[in-house]
C-alpha cells in the first residue's frame, strides 16, 4: 500500500512535468499568431485543456497526499505540505484565477503575456516539485530549501516575463521562419544539454570526498532539542584537529577496555584470502578468517574479558573487526577512519573488552564493510550467561549465519553459513534445540520453521519476557539482525528454511537423519511488537527525553555520491558526510524516531549501544520489552526507539544494508569532547563503508 501511495506520486508529477512542458509548448504559439484567429484560438484551446489536465493532476496528488497523511502521519508528508505544495499550487492558482480569465476577457498583447509567463512558471514549478521528489528531497522542511526553490520560481517568472515580453514587442505577431525556429529550437536544447552535462560533471567531481577528512561532522550537528553549549567545543575540534586549551576533550584512542588484566578468552583471527566451497559444489573466492567463513565462532562468558588479536595476511585494503552487538568501550569498535586505522597487510591490532551483553552477537570488518563482509569477513560472536552456561550442556545450540556469496562470474548465492542446498540433520528426539539466526547479508530474510510448536526466546541476544509459542509464524530478520529460536526435538522430522524467490534453502532437523524435507512458505510475519508479555523497561511513552531526533530515510532515484552517479540513501535528505551529527552528553536519555519513506527496508544500527524500541507506527510496543542493536523499518513504518547515552565515543549509527551505508546511509551519534584523530579518505587508507 504504501509503496503503491509514493509510486503514485512520482508517476503523478513525471505526467505533470510532461503535461505542463507540453501545456506550455502551446502557450508559447500565442505569441506568434495573434493575426491568425483560427489558429489562435486552437493553441489557446490546447494550453487551456493542458492547464485543466495540470491541474487536475496537481489536486489527484494532493489527494495522494491526503491518503498517505490519514494512513502514515505528518512526517511522512511534512515536506510534501511545505515546501512542494506552494510550488505546485501557486503557479496554477495564478493561471485559474488571473491569467486564463484575463485573456478570456480580451485578448491583448498584456493578456497574451501574463498567460504565457504564468503557465511557463506552472512548469518550472512542476519541474522543481519533481526534482526535489527525485533527488534533493528535503525531508525535513526548512527555511533554506524554501528560499532556494521559492526564490528559483519567483527568479524565473521575472526572467520569463522579459523574455516573453521582449519577443512579443520584436515578433510584433509574426510567426518566425520556419528555419530561424527550427536554429533557435536546436540552439536552445543544446544550451540546456550543456548547462545539464555541466552541472552533472560539477557535482560530480565535487561531490568526491577529500582525501583526507574527519568521520564525524560537527557542521551538521544536530542537537536534537538539547543543550548546545557543546557549540565551544566543536568548533574547537573543526576539522579534525583537537585543542590542547580545551582540557575536557578525549581521545577515542583513551576510550579503552583493560589494557593488562590477565584475559579469560584469547583468540587469534588471522585475515587472508581463501577458496572456499559452498556446499553445491560452487566455489568461491572469499576473504576468510583463519581460512574459514563464517569465521571462527567466538564465545564467552557474560563478564569474560576477551582478548582478540587481528592479524592481517593479505587483504590489501586492510582490515578492521568491529563486534557488532557488543557495547565495547569506543576505542575498540573497530571502525576504520574513526576508532582507529585499518590493519594493513602484515599488521597486527588487538582488541581487549569486557563482554556484557549476552546473546547471539556477531563480528564483521567494518573498512569498506560493504565489500569485505560480502567476501566473508564476519563470524559469530556468542556470549552465555555465566549461570546458565552450565546445565543447559545437553542442550543442542547451534549458530546459522545466513549470506549472500558472489561467485567469480557475478551471481548472487544465498546461502546458510556455506550451505546453498537443504541440509539434513540428526537430532534425537526429546533434545532441546537452541538455533541462533543471524542475519549477515543486506537483504531481509525470511525464516519458517515446519513440524514443531517454536518460541523466539530472543532478538539480537535480548532475551524476550514470556515469548509465546508460535507454529505457523514466519520470522523476518533484517540485515545484521538475530533471532534465537528454540524447540524440542519431536520424533517427526523439522524443517528450517529460508525462503526466497525461486527454491528455498534450509536443514531437515531428524532422529534418523532422513527426514523429509516440508518447507512452510505461508504464514503470518511474527510482529515482535505484540510478541511475549510486557515487563518493567528503562524507557517508555511517558520518559521526558534530554534529546530528541527525527530521522526520515528516503531514497534519491538519482544524483551524485563520492564521484558516482546513480541511487543514493539519504538520512533527512542527506547522504554522508552531510547527514546529521547526533550530539549528546554522557547521561542523556535520547529518543530518535525513524521513519521508512523509501521502497527497501533499512535495518538501523547504532554502535556502542542498545536501543529500546518505544513505538511502531504511533502504537506502543504491546509485548515484551524489545531491546536491540538493528532496528529493521520496513517501508511505510515509523520507529521511536530510546537510549541512555553510556558509553562515550563517536559512534557510527548506520544502514546495516551496508550498501545503503556506502551509498550514503551513514550518520554519527557524537558525544561532547572526545574526537578522534583517526581520518577517513583516500589518503588516509581508511573506508569504512
Ligand atoms: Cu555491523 Cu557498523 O556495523
Ligand atoms: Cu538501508
């Protein structure tokens, strides 16, 4: 539905542009044939009609408008309301009201002109709605924005009125010859080709980040409706540099685990590069940890300190580890360019923290993320809870990392850990079965689970209250998300799959190993909104934030990102380094609301912190408390989700679609006084998208 709401839109104002180019092209010949009734009459007739379609147009998407307001909510509309509703509406009130009466009324040289110049600015006016809608969207409504597109329509009825006036005096009625039209036509439509060209060519090179520049952003700093006082502090740490007069500031490199306590768990994860096989015979050139991918799975106790040295073999565009999940003090996040540099063939890195957060976690590199996770850079990370680690033993706990591989020819495999064909599996009966989904793709996926009554006991590791039991519920994870399911092994065979388009992959869970394969492919999506009981939460509707943020993710069908043209994802309108910089202070209790206006799903992500989801689509969450570290927005959805600002750092809050991250779905959660001396660009070595 709602994807169907904005498709509408966008086909709306493509037909009005086209209408309105076309309703124009008829004003225009008013100019010449005033001596020539018949034909006068026939083109006013068809800038007439073309005004009424334009209209007509203009209020069915004002509708469109309406409907997405009463089903979605303001955010969803605001900038629609504000900043392309004059545009649209204006110009052809101008038309209906004054111009087209006018020139009903007498039909001279004034009349003519005002006509003409009133429909021309109804298209520049269609044209700049279409271009905001398409690729400078404004999201947030502002005075800027206003003024610049305002300006630009009011700008361009001044120039239209000197043009069409001058011609109209020099033409004195006469139609040009034919050739002289056809040389002005051609003139004319280069002249546009080349302003296009140029400014596609400008922009993109402009659009090239620096070779070298600082990951967090103080000039987009938004302080979210809180104290701002940090304004001294930031502008002392414009561009990178630190201020020795500033004696509060922190480095990220001082935001450490312990530095020499003797480590509980040690390991080592060596990068390199490695053929691997998937399990239908397809091989695949990977980037591995310790030659394996999914890497070696890590697992800890709940207050273990873990010790993970990185070594880099051979990956020539370095390599970082960042622990997605777990809250590790800043300076071990592992983002390249932010929280340290990227390990360079050769080079080593070591990690020390201490783990909190138990659950299904996971580890991936965060420089260029988008390519090196997608080549196999990633394991899962498990941390028990130190009492029950011991008398669930008889338990059957098992990690499944679901991944999109790429073969050497290009094509996309789907794939649970190297498993592209169903799988079968022996489990005797009466066993309990603990089986960790993580997401460790882009895309969404499905899961159904076929044969036995099911519990999703946790998300993201959060372990939920009272969850219920579900039988014929599909489970969709976003990118970088986990589910944690559990069953009892029946007699009966088990089936897990993932569905996709074309044939599902999956395990056949069986006592004798031969079980038949039954893939559930229809059923209600688990809503974990209403799932399991409500529980006392830190968070919820009536908390008193210190911060508030409002986050609209949207796509641009086109425009230029880092030098390259094409779709980009925008954060209020912004690719990075221009979306916002969420400012807080240690202690803050921070509310951001995210709202989907685009067509894909953005599993939202933020570093060094777990978020409370408070809402969804205006509702409180009715089930148990959901505390996650990927909050997955479908289209059409709205998310308030909540945290306490505890672990001071700069912290990347990002698309975990990391190919919307690298297309510029990337912001920071800033506190006040810590910068990092750490840079990002093409000097630097560091990417971390
Ligand atoms: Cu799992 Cu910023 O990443
Ligand atoms: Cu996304």
């Amino acid at each position: 539905m709602f994807e169907f709401l904005m498709g509408v839109e966008f086909l709306l104002l493509l037909v009005l542009v086209g209408v309105s180019g076309a309703t124009g092209y008829a004003a225009n010949h008013l100019k010449y044939v005033r001596e020539s009734e018949s034909s006068f009459r026939l083109w006013l007739k068809a800038a007439k009609i073309g005004v009424y379609i334009g209209t007509a147009l203009i209020m069915v998407w004002v509708l469109d408008i309406i409907i997405i307001f009463v089903n979605y909510g303001w955010l969803f509309i605001m900038d629609r309301v504000l900043n392309l509703l004059p545009l649209l509406s204006l110009p052809a009130a101008i038309v209906l009201i004054f111009a087209l009466p006018n020139l009903s009324r007498e039909t001279n040289k004034k009349s003519s002109l005002f006509f003409i110049v009133s429909v021309h600015v109804m298209t520049v006016g269609a044209v700049l709605a279409f271009f905001l809608v398409t690729i400078d969207i404004p999201a947030i409504p502002n005075t800027k924005d206003l003024l610049i597109y305002g300006g630009a329509l009011i700008t361009s009825a001044g120039l239209l009125w000197l043009y069409h006036g001058r011609r109209i005096r020099l033409l004195e009625n006469r139609l040009p010859r034919y050739s002289i039209r056809i040389v002005r036509g051609a003139v004319y439509f280069v002249l546009v080709f080349v302003v296009a060209i140029t400014g596609l060519v400008v922009s993109q090179k402009m659009s090239e980040f620096p070779g070298r520049m600082n990951m967090v952003h103080h000039h987009t700093a938004d302080f979210g409706g809180g104290d701002s006082s940090l304004d001294k502090n930031t502008n002392a740490h414009h561009d990178g540099h630190d201020s020795n007069s500033d004696s509060k500031s922190i480095s990220v490199v001082e935001l450490k685990g312990p530095q020499t306590d003797i480590p509980d768990k040690k390991y080592v994860l060596y990068a390199e590069t490695k053929k691997i096989r998937l399990a239908s015979g397809e091989s695949i050139e990977a980037w591995t940890f310790n030659g394996q991918s999914p890497g070696p799975e890590l697992v800890a106790n709940e207050g273990d300190l873990v010790e993970v040295r990185l070594v880099n073999k051979n990956i020539d565009s370095g390599v970082t580890i960042h622990w997605h999940g777990v809250d590790v003090p800043n300076g071990e996040d592992g983002v390249a360019g932010m929280t340290q540099d990227a390990v360079m063939p050769g080079e080593s890195y070591t990690y020390r923290f201490v783990v909190k957060e138990v659950g299904t976690h996971w580890y991936h590199s965060h420089q260029q993320s988008s390519v090196q996770v997608q080549k196999g850079l990633f394991g899962a990370f498990i941390i028990h809870p130190s009492s029950q680690y011991q008398h669930e033993t008889k338990t059957m706990d098992t990690t499944i990392v679901a991944h999109d591989w790429i073969t050497p020819d290009g094509r996309n495999i789907p794939a649970l850990d190297t498993a592209d064909t169903f799988q079968r599996k022996t489990v005797n009966t009466g066993t309990p079965i603990r089986l960790r989904l993580i997401n460790a793709g882009n895309l969404t996926r499905t899961f159904s689970l076929n044969g036995v009554p099911f519990k999703v006991v946790a998300i993201d590791g959060y372990e939920l209250n009272e969850p219920g039991t579900l039988t014929t519920s599909l489970l969709r994870i976003g990118g970088g998300g986990r589910y944690d399911i559990e069953f009892i092994m029946p007699d009966t065979a088990v089936t897990l799959a993932m569905l996709m388009e074309g044939k599902p992959i999956g395990i056949v869970y069986s006592p004798d190993g031969h079980g038949k394969r039954n893939v559930l492919d229809e059923g209600e999506i688990l809503d974990i909104t209403k799932y399991g009981s409500p529980a006392q939460a830190s968070f919820n509707t009536s908390t008193v934030f210190d911060r508030t943020f409002t986050l609209i993710l949207d796509q641009t069908y086109f425009g230029v990102y880092n030098g390259e043209a094409g779709q980009q994802w925008v954060i209020n309108g912004k690719t990075f380094p221009d979306t916002p910089t969420l400012m807080v202070k240690e202690g803050d209790l921070v509310k951001t609301t995210f709202v989907n206006r685009s067509f894909a799903d953005h599993p939202m992500h933020l570093h060094g912190h777990h978020v409370q989801v408070i809402s969804k689509n205006g509702k409180p969450i009715s089930g148990s408390p959901l505390v996650l570290d990927t909050v997955n927005i479908e289209p059409g959805e709205t998310f308030e989700v909540a945290f306490l600002a505890n672990n001071p750092g700069l912290w990347m809050d990002h698309c975990h679609n990391l190919d919307h991250a690298q297309k510029g779905m990337t912001m920071h959660v800033a506190y006040e006084n810590v910068y990092t001396p750490f840079a990002i660009g093409s000097e630097t070595g560091n990417s971390p998208e």
